[in-house]
C-alpha cells in the first residue's frame, strides 16, 4: 500500500500518483485505470476520499487524500494523527500551491528514486534523504566534499535535509547560522 506513504505526504490527482508510482516496490502501474481501480477500492474500505475537480486541459479529474482510517493503517494507530485540514478538501485559496507543491514532491521522489537516495524522513516541514554511498557525480562524493570527509572513510554515511521553514525563526539555531546565514 504503498500509494497511501504517497498520500501522506501530499494530496494528488491519478496522473500525478501515477508517475510516482515509478518508485514503489514491485513496479509501478502500467496505466491510469488500474491505478484508479485500486483507488476506488481504497475509498470503498474508507481509506482515501477523493474530490472532483477541473483539469487545466478541459474536463474533469478527482484528487485523492487519506482518510483518518487511512492514515492510522499507513503508519499504526499510535502515530500522532495530524490536524483535521489534512483530512479536508483543499480550500480554492489553497489549490494552485498545494498541486504545484504536489508536482514538487513526487518529482523529487522520481529523482531520488533513480539516483539510489533514500528519503528516511517527511513530513509536512521536513525532509531527510539518505544518499547511497556509491553515488558520486564524476567519482566524487558532493557531500563528502563538502564536509571535508576523507576519502575511504567507512563510518561516514551522508545525508541531505531540506526544511520548508526555519525550525528556528529567532536565527539562533548553529546549523542556521553557518549555512543559511552565512555566520
């Protein structure tokens, strides 16, 4: 199940779950009606709720979100369930940002997925990616590079985070200051 992981992490058309069903284990869908048909079975258990829309290119198409249900099955019960507008129809103010930010996600996804870079972590304000330790443009480690790791060093493992927002907006944060700020 893993188009719910997908879900999570943002509300998506079929078009759009499609192209990032590339990445899931197994295979991705070969096209969009089977990928609608394991949908509407989802929304019959009550595990996503979909929305009608209209598509820039004429005509309409549905957008798909987690349920409650949905999201207890995907990461267990005890997982802290996020606020009620995760739940809800995206609000017209809202729209264009949420699928162009959707757009953002999956391709990220797609790009990590065939440079082997794990994502370890996302939430709605984080993202945290594992990089495979073969990875290299032009046989070098970017990151190792960077942070002045030695080459051959099998206790360095690199990782790449992305925040959506300063977690610390009062600039005190050290990692801020160095590389944000420049101090």
């Amino acid at each position: 199940m893993v188009e719910m992981r997908l879900l999570s992490w943002t509300p998506a058309p079929t078009a759009l779950l499609l192209r990032g069903s590339e990445t899931f284990e197994g295979g991705g869908f070969i096209d969009e009606r089977r990928l609608r048909e394991r949908l509407q079975a989802f929304t019959g258990a009550g595990l996503v709720r979909s929305w009608t829309t209209a598509h820039s290119g004429g005509g309409l198409q549905n957008y798909y979100k987690l349920t409650p249900i949905g999201f207890g099955m995907t990461f267990g019960t005890d997982a802290q369930a996020p606020p009620r507008a995760f739940f809800a129809e995206v609000s017209p103010s809202l729209f264009t940002h949420t699928f162009r930010l959707a757009e953002v996600i999956v391709e990220t996804l797609r790009a990590c997925h065939a440079r082997r870079v794990t994502i370890d972590h996302f939430d709605r304000n984080f993202l945290q990616m594992k990089i495979d330790p073969e990875w290299t443009i032009g046989g070098v480690d970017p990151v190792a590079k960077y942070l002045g790791i030695p080459a051959g060093n099998d206790a360095y493992v690199s990782f790449c985070t992305v925040a959506r927002r300063d977690p610390d907006p009062g600039g005190n944060c050290p990692d801020c200051k160095k590389y944000l700020h420049g101090v």
